[in-house]
C-alpha cells in the first residue's frame, strides 16, 4: 500500500518550514509514507492546494494531510494503523467557544448550495487522512469553491457529507489546536500527539514562527519531538 504525507507551504512561511517540515518527514517515515510539500503553484488560493490531491490519489492509495504549522511528538501513533481505510480521519472544531461559529458556516455553504442535511461535524483540514476511494471529493471546478470563512474546511466538509463518506473523529489530541486549552475542554499542551499553531497559535501577540520555534526546542531538548 502506497501512502503520502502532504503539507501546504508558501515561501511567507519559509522559516516556519525550515523547522516543523524536517518533523513531519521524519512521521512520514515512521508512517512508512512519502512526503510532499505543496508549494507555490499559483494555480490554487492557498487554502485550495490540497486538491492537488485529487491527482495524487491515483498514485497513493491512502494521503494524510497535515498543516507546516504543526509540531508532532515522539508519542504520536501512526496515524494510517489507527484509522479503518474506508473512512475520513479529522478531528471536528464544532465544539465549546467554537461550536456557533462552525456550525453556522455549515449554514451557510447550504444557502449557497443544495441543502444536504448537514449540520454538525465540521473537519479541520490540516490533518486530514483520505483513501483512494474518497478522490472525488477533491474533483472540484475551481471556478466555484467556497470562499467563505472557513474555505476548505467548510468545502471539503461539505464534500464528505453530500457523498455519505463515513467519518473517524480523531481525538483533539492529533491535532491539539489553542480551542481545546479551553475550559471546557481541559486539555494542556502536554496531552498533544500533534500540536497545531492553528490561526495566533497559543499566545496571541506572539508570531506563530516564534512560538513553533520556542516550544520545538523545549520539545527536543526533553527528547519530546518526532
């Protein structure tokens, strides 16, 4: 089986790259996967690289997408061994603070479109595991992606549910976003497998890049990081 592990990447966010993309390719060969970067095609909005794989699906039977503003540590499972191959792998971000926002963009798409019934289970993409079988979920016409809050988040997600693919919800702790610091959720960054700087990252105010570059040393220095 063949399997790949695929990060978004622009040269905005090179320095943040030069530290977590040695990271997710050391998981990649954990997970016994290949590893691409999408980069600068000016094809795609930067949210929409990830259908370039759609193209790839027909070489790799299974691809993980994982965000270049992540970390992952020593104690993440891989990823392809936990997850059924007939399902979508995501966490979903409809919850606690967030639950209004998301499932109000899961709304809005359907105003835009055809109502499918979909109204909870909103997937965050950058980790985001796929198999051959879901490829058409990423055949999209350009010309008529959501451009909403939420981008590809919301269209991927609408995607998945409009073909009854079966979802596996992840634990928050394979993609450990500030919203599950949360009380409602009383996680701490030490229950991540995956850490995701996801919009300010953990402490507003402070550059994504600074804080990815501060906790990767502590991570490593505990011989914490993947």
């Amino acid at each position: 089986m063949k399997k790949l592990i695929v990060t978004r990447c622009d040269k905005n966010i090179q320095e943040m790259a030069d530290i977590t993309h040695p990271i997710l390719e050391r998981y990649a060969k954990f997970c016994n996967a290949d590893f691409k970067i999408f980069d600068n095609n000016v094809k795609y909005h930067p949210h929409y690289k990830i259908l370039q794989i759609y193209d790839l699906l027909k070489e790799y039977d299974r691809i993980l997408c994982i965000g270049t503003d992540t970390l992952i540590l020593k104690s993440c499972p891989d990823i392809f061994k936990l997850v059924p191959i007939h399902m979508i792998a995501s966490i979903y971000e409809d919850k606690g603070t967030r639950q209004e926002d998301r499932r109000n963009r899961i709304l809005n798409i359907q105003k835009q479109r055809e109502n499918i019934g979909w109204k909870e289970g909103y997937i965050n993409s950058d980790v985001l595991l796929v198999s051959k079988m879901h490829r058409n979920i990423f055949n999209l016409d350009y010309n008529n992606l959501y451009q909403d809050l939420g981008f590809d988040d919301v269209e991927i997600g609408y995607q998945i549910n409009k073909n009854k693919y079966e979802v596996y919800e992840l634990p928050c702790e394979f993609n450990l976003m500030s919203m599950f610091l949360e009380p409602w959720s009383m996680k701490t960054k030490g229950d991540a497998y995956i850490l995701h700087y996801a919009g300010q990252g953990y402490i507003p105010g402070l550059s994504k890049t600074e804080q990815i570059k501060t906790d990767s040393k502590i991570l490593k220095r505990y011989g914490l990081l993947m």
